[in-house]
C-alpha cells in the first residue's frame, strides 16, 4: 500500500492528505463526523493513477477553524478557494460527500471557473427551511453527543450506521477519522448543517454543469428516498445508485468508485 501523510498549507491553515497522480487533480470533501482520512482507500490504491487531494475541513485535524462562529456553506468555499490557489491548482474535480456536498455545491456557485466536474456523494441536504426550534437542535445534537462519548466513543456508536459494511477494516477507517474531530470545527459544521441549505447552491450553479449523485442503497443517514426528493427539485441531478453502500459509500464501495469516478473519463 502506498504511505501517505499528512501535510499543511500554511497560508489557507489546511491540512491534507495527496496521492500525486496524473490528470486534473480531485479534491474530496469530507462529511461532518468524517475526516481526510475517510479516503483512504482511494489515496493507497495503486490501480488509481488519478491526483487526489482529501482535505480536513477548518476546525479538523490541524486544519485551522474559521474566524466566524456561525458559518454557511459559503465561508467553507472561500478556504477551499483559498487553499486551491496556494497549491496552485487552475482546474479541478470537485468530489463533496455528506456535508462536504454542501461546501462543494457552494464553491460552484461562487468559483464556476475551477470546476471541471463537480460530483456528490450522499449529500446532506440542510435544516435552512425548518422550524427554529429545529434548527437549534441540530445545531446541538452533534457535539453534546462528542461532548458525552468522547471521539472514540462516536466512532463505536455512530460506524455501524455510517456503513453498510461496518467490517473491521471499515470501522478502522472510522476509529482512525473520528481520532482527528475537534469540538470546535465539529460545533461550526454543526451549524452549517443546521443553517444552510443544498438548495440554495444548486439554484445558483450554472444550469450547463452536470452534477452526478452517488447514493447508497442501505443508506440510513441521507436514505434513497431524499435523494429522488432533492432530484425532484433539481433536474440537473443525475442519479447514480451503489448497491450494497451505506452513507459512507466511498468506504464501502471503493471499487465501484475507483471503475465509476476515478477511472479514466
């Protein structure tokens, strides 16, 4: 298996995992209880000759949190523009999974010109259009729950249903992410989650640009049926199922994806 480690870009305050490839170079967003090395399965896999670059989002890892308290969608997208023009990066591929397809969504908004595909991976849809009351509690569902049982403690409770497959390896891969969640950048996603909407990106984004939507059919967490509902509101969706995948698809699946989005085009 290739070895890979973790790097800082000190100008944006990102950290980041890279395999060094050929062709316009993935970045892979992770999901809220997720990390960078939620990934790995791509990033050691030789067969994949793809560059990929899995970033911890502000406030993960040792990645730097945001100045704001109360982010959007938005304020993730301006340091992921931030950390593409410091690895002087001109094109991309946009990968967002879970709450990363929110920042993803809000970066084509925004930065259209980087984009050469973007693609979402069971995407989380936001509490923007809920109730107050609602809102707040998502806001404080997630880290009260870190607060209680501690990183290790989530990566236990929430695996099995993050996964379709909660196998050894898989539920490593959890063990390994959770480690790197810090109350901060997890208490800021938490409120992104809550406060903003998919919707709104997606409305913005430019109607030529083709979005793919991979979802796992034992999916719990962002099941099928909101998938057909957010591509019933969003034509421009292209729908793609992966069989026997739960939310963390990537983790599950990792051939279906290495043939279906990081093969060759």
């Amino acid at each position: 298996m290739n070895q890979v480690e973790y790097q800082f870009a000190p100008k944006s305050g990102i950290e980041y995992l890279e395999k060094k490839g050929e062709g316009t170079p993935f970045l892979l967003l992770h999901g809220i209880s997720s990390g960078a090395y939620s990934w790995i399965k791509q990033l050691q896999d030789r067969e994949i000759s793809a560059h990929l670059i899995a970033w911890n989002a502000p406030g993960y890892g040792k990645s730097e949190k945001l100045i704001t308290d109360t982010p959007l969608a938005l304020d993730y997208a301006d340091r992921l523009f931030a950390l593409i023009n410091e690895l002087g990066l001109e094109r991309i591929i946009l990968v967002g999974h879970s709450l990363g397809a929110m920042m993803a969504t809000a970066f084509a908004a925004k930065y259209p010109q980087y984009l050469e595909r973007v693609q979402l991976i069971a995407p989380a849809q936001g509490y923007a259009k809920e109730e107050e009351s609602v809102k707040a509690e998502v806001y404080q569902r997630r880290p009260k729950l870190l607060a209680r049982l501690g990183n290790l403690g989530m990566a236990e409770e929430r695996g099995p249903y993050l996964l379709g497959n909660p196998s050894t390896e898989n539920m490593d891969i959890v063990r390994e992410v959770s480690q790197r969640l810090t109350m901060d950048g997890f208490t800021n996603a938490s409120h992104l989650l809550a406060y903003d909407s998919i919707d709104r990106a997606l409305s913005q984004i430019d109607p030529q640009l083709e979005i793919d939507l991979y979802f796992g059919l034992k999916d719990g967490i962002t099941p099928p049926e909101g998938m057909h509902a957010l591509k019933a509101r969003h034509s421009r969706l292209n729908l793609v199922e992966v069989a026997d995948a739960g939310h963390l698809a990537y983790i599950d699946a990792p051939l279906f994806f290495k043939e279906r989005l990081f093969g060759p085009i």
